[in-house]
C-alpha cells in the first residue's frame, strides 16, 4: 500500500509567535514538525507495517521545512517531497491544497494521510480541499483506521461518540491526536533518515496557477481582553466565596 | 442587498444551533436563502422561516445523510450555479467543514475559516478572524466569488423574528460517483449528560486536575450544578479525556452563565473557547497562571481539595 502522508513545519507550540510586515505568521524561528502530523505519520507507519508498502512525506514550505520532513524520516517513512518556491511564501489554504494534489496525483496513493486541523492555521480547511482536487472521498475525524483490501474503514469522532465510514481507496483520511501516540525517533532511524531522499520539487514544474488569493488579510488588531477579577488564597474560605459567586451568578 | 446562502446542517433532522445563529447575522447581512438536506430537511424548512429565511432549498434524500461531504457538496455547487448568492456561511462543526472545502476547491472560492463575525464591506465580505492563537484578531477579506465564510459557534444569539419561508424542491440527482465516504454505522458513547455547548455552567479540568483518575470530582460537581465537563487540549492530547470535550481554538467554544477552569493555565488556545462566559472561575496553584487574569475569580489552592468541598458545599445548599 503507498501512503502519502501532508506534513507541515509550524512554530513550536511552546514558543511565543511573532508577526511578519504583510501580517502572516513568522516561521522563521522555533519550528517543529506540527505534532498532528507527527500523528499522521504514526498511523501511516502502522498502516505499512500491518500491510507493507511505503510511507511517502509530501510538505510544502521554505527550504529548511526538510527539518520537518527529516523528522518523520527518523520516525520511520520512505522518503520525502518538498515543494518549496518562493513565490508560495502566505499561500492560503486552496493554492496549498492545489500544490499539494499536483504532487501526490504523480505518487498515485492508495492512501493520502492529513492531520485534522494545523496547529498553526487551525482552519481545517486544506484536507477537504485535497481530497476535492485529487477526486478522493473523505473520511475524517478518524480515531482509528483499519485497511482490509481495497476498503478502508475509520472510526469518525462525533459529538457524541462515533460513525463507522468507509470507503474504498485511494481516500483520504484526516486523523485526530486520539488516533496514535507518536513514537520517539531511534538513534537507528535518526542515522537512516540521513540517508533517505528528500526530493525538492519547483512550483513552476507543477503547472499550478498561483492567481488571486482566496483571502488577504486586511488589518490585525489584539483582541478584546477579560479584565482581572479578584485572586485570592485558599485559606479554608475559597468554597464559600465560590458558592457566593454561583448563587450571585443565578446558577445555585 | 447581497444574497446569503445559510448551509443548515441538520443532527437528527433538527437544525443545528449554530446554523440558527447564522441566521441571525445573515439576516442583517442581506437576504438570506437557506439550503437544508436530509431526513427532516422539510421541518427545518419551517423552523429556518421563523429565523428569517425567504426561501429554503430542501432534499429529503437519504445519500446525504449516508455519505459523508461529496452529496451535500453537489447540491450546494449545483444550487450555486442557479442562484448565484453572494455569500454562503458554514458553521464551523465537523460536516459543514468538510463540506466548505470541498465546494471552495470546486468553485475556486475565496474561503475564510474559523470566524467570528463578517461584515459586508466595499461590496465584498470581510471576516474577523482569531489570529495567533487568539491574541489577536485579523480582518480577512474573502477575494473571489462566492465567498464562503466559516463562523464559530456561539459567535451570535439565535433568534427567531417570526416568517415564514417558501420551500423549493432541490433539484438534484446524487450520482453514485459521490456516493463513496459511507457512514455504515452511528455508535453514541456519551450518556445523555448535558450537552457541553449548551450548559448553563461548564467546568473544565486541565494538566492540574493531576490525571484521569481525578476528572471524576469534576463529574460529581457538575452533576450537582446541573452543568457539563470540559478539558483543555493538553489532556485531551494526553489520552485522560476524549476528544468530545475539548473545550477551545481546536475543540468546542462555549458561553456559559459560570465557567469553572481547574487546573487550567489559560493558553490562548484554550481561551479562545471560553472567553466570553459570563463569569469565569478559576482554581489553580499557580497565581501567575494567565487564566487568574482574565478571571472574574481567581482561586489560588489544590483543585483536588477544592473541588470536592464545592460539591458538598454545593449538595449542602441545595438540601439545605
């Protein structure tokens, strides 16, 4: 079975964020392999180890997005594909979705792999566009995958509780943090992933429009804070003053 | 005036709330069509008149209940080549998602997720949008038409103003080749509990409830309260609660009368699902915890001696 799993490289989630002049996120500095994808990344080796194949990383970023890409070597994956240009810098999420298909339509997947959401952008948006552009079905909020042939079958997060989709491949699937634990890089894939290829990819040999954006940000602004209440020690006398503020809030 | 398609999802035949308070904004925004699909689509018809809709394309047929996205995208393309609406917000839930981008990619639209509110604004739509895990707020224009907007939940009240809507017959033939993702099975886990988005009073364990063999104290106190349980990312990703109550950026956004954080530091990510509870209680070791600044009150104490006194304080008061 080939897998092609999207990895992104995002700020570090424990680092402060900082903006650039034209308002998009700086990704200059403290970047890690967004920790959905390392999820992503995990199912896909579990999927090739229970039935064989190859584990295929597809990420679109600046050069040293091969860092994140590197890291889900280490994991364990194939090999890697990079689509980095300049002119992508702030794509919105439809010409990644575009660049992105251009690049696994020529892997041929049975299966494409993306994490639900981005920890950075957190729209969502890119997988449905994905599997739009590629003419794959979706099967998403998955928590568990089982493959058995050509059928693949998730366990679909719901409010309350879950649906059992399935499909037939090729599919994409975007799966929650619930799905896998990660596993740690072994000195073992640490070496190996050096050796592994990373192929850099032009955005001019995909034939892909880069044309209108689908949004622009027109303004930033800090957004409306809470005013402080009062902070106080326990002291033994937190529970009745809590009390007091339930039944001052009508709720007791 | 522009034209607004509200994509009403429906669960269980009933219209979501968050498509009710779309229909609230759409209502200033313009004139507002709505699209229902699925088993009770003709009964939402009725319920999304009441809210404003002058006409509600509806299709009772079942593949859009049984397959995930590709249906429901069909429609809404096929509705939108004939009406041409200006503008078409989504909920931003799990459905409506999958079904937005999907349809963008197919119109080549201009698509903005997660908001908060949209404006009209030199004949086009800009959206507010949380930016940096919520610090900040970006103005985001939507280029291309239609423009397809994502609002969060809770982003507006729902209100009907009374009306009656005219109901159109959708006229579309699902093909198989969209008959694919198939939902064979629905399994509910929770109990009928009440539901998190809807409580009157949330309380909400994070890193500092110490594990999943504390939340439990959290479930007593709300069961007295009569509210619902939350968590913060960082225990959800941890594996101590499903992912059913996350509560922020990438979970669930509540607006509750009382909102009790425990154990909770209050990143960004968090807060932007919890912020605009009408009082917020935190109960928490660390003083410096940022959500000890945006609460109405701040805690300083162990939440596993605390919490269990609340209860019977709780139990205490409303026996007594």
């Amino acid at each position: 079975m080939k897998i092609v799993v999207t990895v992104k490289q995002v700020p570090d989630p424990n680092s402060n964020l900082t903006l650039e002049a034209d308002n998009t996120i700086s990704r200059e500095k403290e970047v890690v392999l967004d920790p959905g994808d390392e999820c992503g990344v995990e199912e896909g080796l579990q999927l090739k180890e229970a039935h064989g194949g190859e584990v295929i990383l597809v990420s679109m970023g600046p050069e040293r997005a091969k860092d994140a890409i590197r890291k889900g070597l280490s994991m364990g994956a194939d090999r890697g594909v990079l689509i980095s240009d300049a002119s992508l810098a702030g794509a919105d999420a439809l010409l990644t979705a575009r660049v992105l298909a251009a690049v696994i339509k020529q892997e041929e997947p049975d299966l494409v792999i993306c994490a639900t959401e981005s920890y950075d952008g957190s729209t969502g948006m890119v997988p449905p566009m994905l599997a739009e552009l590629l003419g794959f079905p979706q099967l998403t909020f998955a928590k568990k995958v089982e493959v058995d042939g050509s059928t693949v079958k998730v366990h679909r997060q719901t409010a309350d509780g879950y649906q059992i989709v399935e499909a037939s491949t090729p599919a994409l699937i975007t799966v929650t943090a619930a799905i896998a634990e990660p596993r740690y890089a072994s000195l073992k894939g640490i070496m190996a992933a050096r050796s592994k290829e990373i192929k850099q990819v032009a955005a001019s040999e995909l034939g892909v429009e880069k044309g209108q954006p689908a949004e622009t940000i027109e303004g930033v602004v800090e957004a409306e804070a809470r005013k402080a209440g009062e902070v106080i020690e326990d002291d033994g006398s937190a529970v009745e003053k809590i009390v007091q503020v339930l039944a001052a809030a009508k709720v007791l | 005036m522009p034209s607004i398609l509200v994509y009403a999802e429906l669960s269980e035949g009933k219209v979501a709330s968050t498509s009710l308070e779309l229909m609230t904004k759409a209502r200033e925004l313009g004139d507002v069509y709505a699209v229902a699909l699925g088993a009770g689509a003709k009964t939402a018809a009725s319920t999304l008149g009441k809210h404003g809709a002058k006409v509600v394309h509806v299709s009772e047929d079942s593949a859009f209940d049984d397959y995930v996205a590709e249906p429901a995208t069909d429609a809404l393309a096929s509705l939108y080549e004939k009406e041409k609406p200006d503008l078409i917000l989504f909920g931003f839930a799990p459905d409506s998602r999958e079904v937005a981008g999907r349809l963008a990619a197919r119109l080549g639209a201009g698509l903005i997720s997660n908001a908060l509110d949209v404006v009209a604004k030199d004949g086009g739509f800009v959206a507010q949008v949380p930016y940096f895990g919520g610090a900040k707020v970006a103005s985001m224009k939507a280029n291309g038409k239609p423009a397809i907007v994502l609002i969060r939940p809770k982003s507006f009240e729902a209100s009907a103003k009374g009306g009656t809507a005219e109901v159109k017959q959708l006229d579309v033939k699902v093909g198989d080749g969209s008959k694919r993702a198939h939902i064979a099975e629905r399994v509910v886990e929770a109990s009928e509990k009440v539901k998190l988005e809807e409580a009157r009073i949330v309380i909400s364990g994070g890193r500092g409830m110490g594990g999943p063999q504390n939340f439990p104290l959290l479930e007593e106190l709300a069961s007295a309260l009569g509210g619902a349980v939350g968590a913060s990312r960082a225990v959800v990703d941890a594996g101590w609660v499903p992912y059913s109550m996350q509560v922020g950026q990438t979970g669930k956004s509540v607006r509750p009368g009382v909102y009790i954080a425990v154990g909770i530091s209050g990143a960004m990510q968090h807060t932007v699902g919890m912020k605009t509870s009408k009082i917020i209680i935190a109960i928490n070791k660390d003083a410096e915890a940022p959500i000890m600044k945006m609460a109405d009150l701040g805690v300083v104490g162990d939440a596993l001696k605390i919490v269990p006194a609340l209860t019977a304080a709780v139990k205490a008061k409303k026996n007594g």
